[in-house]
C-alpha cells in the first residue's frame, strides 16, 4: 500500500508516467421492444442477451490521459497485445511507464512470452515497472475510479451491439481526455 501511495504523491513526470490499469466486462444487451415515451422512459424487462465484452481501461490520472480498447475477451494475448498498443502508440516517447494493476494471472510476464516472440517480449517488458496493488485492495487503483465514471457517463444501460459500446466509450474518452481530466 505505501509503495502506491508514495508512487501516486511523487510529482508529474512526462518521461516515468503512472498509469493505472483495469479491465471490466460490460454485457451486450438488446431491447426486445420499444420504449414506451413519456415523461419517464418505461423499458419493457425483456431482453435478447448479445454476449459480453472486456473493456480494457489505462489512465494517467496527474496526465489526465485515458486510453480505452473494447475485446472479445480478457485471456493473455489480449493484455499484452493492449499493453504493446500503450508502450507503442500511446506513450512512444517516455523510458518507463508505470503501471499499477491487480495481480490477476493475465498480468505478468508470462502474457507476453506467450504471445511475442522472446524479443519483443523483452523490449516490452523493459519499458513497464509494474506496481501491483496488495491483495483485497484493488481500490488503491485509480482505474477502478475512471471505470466508474465510464460506467455512469457513457455505457450505462442497455448497450445492444459492440458497435455502440465502442461509439459511446470513444465518444467519453475524446471529451475526457481534450479537456485532460485528471484524478487527485
């Protein structure tokens, strides 16, 4: 815990950015019939179940940058290929990026050895020091923060495709991250 709490109370620094990550899933659901207008909406309780969707969220909360990738699933070469998009596309420029995350067995290195080859599995891991947060305290973790705002802002409710699901989360992150809405 204090590991995090010092890493959170350092000062900004563009070259080592913090970025915490998470990922939560989000069921795909699609209205049977109509809504009846009004005053109040009134949705009938039936529904066609589309399926789920892992939604992977990273923020850099004194950066005020989010980057977000809707996937089928959540199993190892979907963590290190969206850990690939951070270091390569998003953060190209800084030496290190600090992650904090959970200690789920998706997380480590073993992720990337399974999905790249030998080399580029070690040029990505050399460019991450990782911080997990201590078992039963995942809300150390300011992903967890940033999913809850997604979750109240942009996919609550019935979400029928994942055309949709992408649309509103791209939508929430570019108005988030324009005005760099950072967590304190």
């Amino acid at each position: 815990m204090h590991d995090l709490l010092d890493l959170y109370a350092e000062a900004y620094d563009p070259q080592r950015p913090v970025i915490c990550f998470d990922e939560k899933s989000k069921q795909l659901i699609r209205q049977v019939k109509s809504p009846i207008k009004g005053k109040v909406v009134r949705q009938d309780y039936n529904y066609k179940r589309n399926g789920t969707r892992n939604i992977f969220m990273a923020v850099e909360p004194k950066g005020g940058k989010r980057c977000t990738q809707v996937t089928n699933h959540r199993k190892k070469p979907d963590f290190a290929r969206f850990i690939q998009k951070l270091v390569d596309q998003e953060y190209p420029d800084p030496t290190t990026l600090r992650l904090v995350m959970d200690n789920l067995n998706t997380h480590n290195e073993s992720s990337f050895y399974e999905t790249f080859d030998e080399k580029e599995a070690k040029r990505l891991l050399s460019k991450l020091e990782v911080h997990y947060t201590p078992k039963h305290a995942s809300w150390l973790n300011m992903a967890e923060i940033e999913i809850g705002v997604m979750d109240r802002q942009a996919i609550k409710g019935r979400i029928p495709d994942e055309a949709k699901l992408k649309r509103q989360i791209a939508v929430w992150q570019g108005l988030r991250n324009f005005d760099r809405i950072g967590i304190k």
